[in-house]
C-alpha cells in the first residue's frame, strides 16, 4: 500500500487498525514466547527450574534496550523523514540504525559472557540454582542474544516505512518456533534439558526470525526504504544525533527496568525459592497486557510521527485517542480476569501449592493500575514520535528508575514481602500523571518548524 494513503487520506480509525493490528499481534505471540519458557519448564514442577528462568528475566530486558536505542529512534526518525517527504534522509537513517544496532548486540553479547557471574547474582540467583540461571542465560542472552536484538529493532524499522504485516510476521515467526520447540527440548519425555532447553529454544527461534528479515530485506532491497547500504555510513554524523536522542529514553527505560525487576528479585529472593518462582509466573501474566500495550503503542509511533512531521495536527491526535481507547479497555478486562482467577492462572504454570499461593497474593495486587500503564506507554511514544526528547525521557525514567529502589525499601519495610508488588501500581499513577501536564505544556508550543508549515497555504 502508498505510504500517503495509509498516513495521510485514510480514515483514522481504518488507519490506527491497520498499523496497531499486525503490531498486536506480533506482541502477543511475543507474550505467548515469553510464556511458553516458564510453561514447560513449570510442568517439570521444580521451583528451581522456574527460579532460574526467572532471575534471568532481568537480564533479558537488557536486549530490548539496545533494540529499543536503534529500534524506535531509528523508526520515528524515519516516520518523520517520510512525513517531510524526504525519502532518501529516511533510507540514510534505517541504514545508520542497523548497523550501528548490530555492533552494539555483538558487543552487548561479549560483555555479557564476561559479567555473567555477578549479573545473575545481583538479579537474585541462589547457590542452589545458580547452573541452571546460568546455563539458561548463555543461550538466551550470549548465543541468542544479538539474534534477539536484531529481531526487534528489524521489526521496528520495517514498521517505519508502512510495512506493519511484514513486522508482524518477522515478529510472531519467532514466538511460533520457540512454541514448538520449548517442550521438545525442556520435557523429560524428549531431551528432558529443564531451563538449560528452554534458552536453546529461544536463541533458535530468535535466529529464525532474524534470518526472515534477513531474506526479506535482500529479496526488496532495491523498492524499500530499508535497503541497508554501508554507504550510508559516511552519513552517520548527520542523523546518529537524531536517532540515540530518541532512542535513548526508550533503551533508557528498558535499562532501568532491568535494574528494577532485578532489584524486585533481589527482595523476594531473600523469602524463599517458591516466593522467587512465583514472582517469574506473575511477571509473566503481567505481559499479556504489558505486550498489548506496548503493540498499540510501537503501531501508533509511524502514524504520530508521519502526522506530526507532516503538521496534521488533528488526525495525530484522533489517532492517538483511538489507540489509547483501545489498551485501556484491554487492561481493564485483564485486571478484572486476574483479580477473579489470580490462583487458577497461577496453577497453570505449577502445581506446588506454596508457589501458587504467593503468585495469586501477588497478582492480585500488582495488577490494580493496569489501565493507567495502558495509558502511560502510549504518552512516552507520543512524546517520541514528536522528537519530545526531554519529556520522553522524563517520563520513562518516572516509570523504572527513579522511583523503584527507594520504593522498594519503604514498602518491604512496611509490608514484608507483598509490599514490593505495590512499588509499580504506585509508579504507574505517578508517571501518568506527569506525563499529562508535560504533553499539555508540549501541544502549546510547537516547534519552529512546524509553526512554519502550518502558515504556510
């Protein structure tokens, strides 16, 4: 499809579907990934194994920072390009995100190996778990981690120009191979690997789906703003600025998030390993709408961004409206399922009672502010698809970083244990607020640029 008539001409509600759709999607089958490993390696019932996968989950968040550093600074970049008719800047600009993103996973992988040790502890690995945390890591994050990166600042990039299906697929592909390969290698009636299997499975299926934009890129190099020249590099000084200042509050976030959920594991750790493995199933329902949220999200930003560029006003902002309806309501259906069936959905990941009782106690109470994390992950995008780099970085380091660690001890004091899983409603409240009177403040002054475009007939 003309990028013009999917940005500019389409009605918006038509618009928003078809780009937040395929994005969706992709996320769910990103959740149902993410599930999949603390599934089967759940059904071996052994809260070590599931301790394990769940300490490393920290580190995990680590990748989509570097993703997200290239991913989204290099897609709103090349959203706004677009949107000023400037094709080629826009070409430029995909070509600099991929390969500089590439170097960084490579080195990101390498300095992994070398720290892996303390990582896992500080992220709340015990003695008695510490092989299969660390067996599990070397898969996901040193052999499969680049993989991983490229997969998601790919889809990010593709997005950019249109081309949401095509991201969808790269995306949901990965999940799909993880699905099927999670039970052949974790259970014992196949290689019977435990967690050590569940990595293998994931660095497989993340380097499957890389290898799809792999073909996809050469196959359409010649027709697409994705064409990845090398060349392009001698023109790194001009766009590298625009992509790391918009990137970097997202990989920023992402990065803080790490040190967040690392320092949560950190607390429960010191309770007991179910406590630690019932933390890994809650992070994991925590997804569904956490992955719905951030697919709406990563679908606006090209439309946002297009129509900010291009000075249309009114259809950005019926767009986001749209998109922000539609998170909402699907959090507000997850809080209600998982304050009604908290122990059920627990119990499908494992059957040790003890586990299951601490999962359902912290569902039950990290999930009250969904709606308002529905909210504030659009806002961040927003603010990124503007080029809004102070307000998104605000904003992002509000929701995991500053906030978090204090929090953490004021209400583990006050109520040991279960007052950790009160830290993120309490964030969540907190930075949509903020959010809020910073985009007020950013709608009444638009910039220089823009001012111009509008008075012009």
């Amino acid at each position: 499809m003309d990028r013009t008539e999917l940005f500019e001409k389409m009605p918006v509600k038509r618009a928003v579907l078809r780009q937040i759709v395929p994005a969706v999607a992709s996320q769910m089958v990103a959740v149902v990934y993410n599930l999949t490993d603390t599934y089967f390696v759940g059904k071996l019932n052994a809260p070590e194994h599931t301790a394990a996968v769940t300490v490393v989950a920290a580190s995990f968040i680590l990748l989509n920072a570097v993703a997200s550093l290239f991913g989204v600074g290099g897609a709103s970049v090349i959203a706004r390009k677009l949107g000023a008719k400037k094709p080629h800047e826009a070409r430029e600009v995909a070509s600099i995100a991929f390969w500089l993103g590439l170097g960084t996973a490579l080195l990101a992988a390498a300095l992994y190996a070398v720290f892996m040790r303390p990582l896992l502890y500080v992220s709340g690995a015990k003695d008695d778990f510490y092989a299969l945390a660390a067996g599990y890591a070397k898969w996901v994050m040193v052999i499969g981690g680049p993989f991983a990166i490229m997969n998601t600042l790919l889809a990010n990039l593709v997005r950019a120009e249109g081309n949401a299906a095509h991201a969808s697929i790269g995306v949901s592909l990965g999940g799909i191979m993880n699905i099927a390969l999670d039970p052949f290698f974790v259970l014992p009636r196949f290689l019977g690997l435990g967690a050590v299997g569940a990595g293998m499975a994931t660095a497989i299926s993340n380097m499957i789906a890389t290898g799809y934009f792999a073909v996809l890129l050469l196959i359409k190099r010649k027709d697409r703003i994705m064409n990845l020249q090398l060349r392009a590099l001698k023109r790194i000084k001009f766009h590298v600025g625009a992509i790391l200042a918009v990137g970097f509050p997202s990989a920023l976030q992402h990065a803080l998030t790490t040190v967040a959920v690392a320092a949560q594991a950190r607390f429960v750790a010191g309770y007991a390993t179910q406590a630690v493995a019932a933390l890994g199933i809650i992070k994991k329902l925590d997804f569904l709408p956490l992955y719905f949220t951030i697919g709406v999200a990563t679908g606006l930003l090209p439309l946002l961004g297009y129509n900010y560029a291009a000075g249309n006003e009114k259809r950005r902002r019926e767009a986001f409206r749209f998109g922000c309806s539609i998170a909402v309501g699907f959090a507000l259906i997850c809080l209600v399922c998982y304050e009604l069936f908290a122990p059920q959905l627990a119990s499908l990941f494992i059957k040790d009672a003890l586990t299951i009782e601490y999962a359902a106690a912290f569902l039950r109470r990290m999930v009250v502010a969904m709606p308002l994390m529905a909210l504030c992950y659009p806002m961040i995008v927003q603010f990124q698809a503007m080029g809004k780099v102070r307000e998104s970085l605000i904003v992002s380091i509000l929701r995991k970083g500053v906030l978090d660690i204090p929090l953490l001890f004021i209400m583990n004091a006050l109520l040991p244990l279960y007052g950790c899983m009160w830290v993120q409603p309490i964030i969540d409240g907190v930075a949509l607020i903020v959010a809020s009177l910073l985009y007020r403040r950013a709608i009444k002054n638009p910039p220089l640029e823009q001012k111009l475009q509008s008075a012009c007939p």
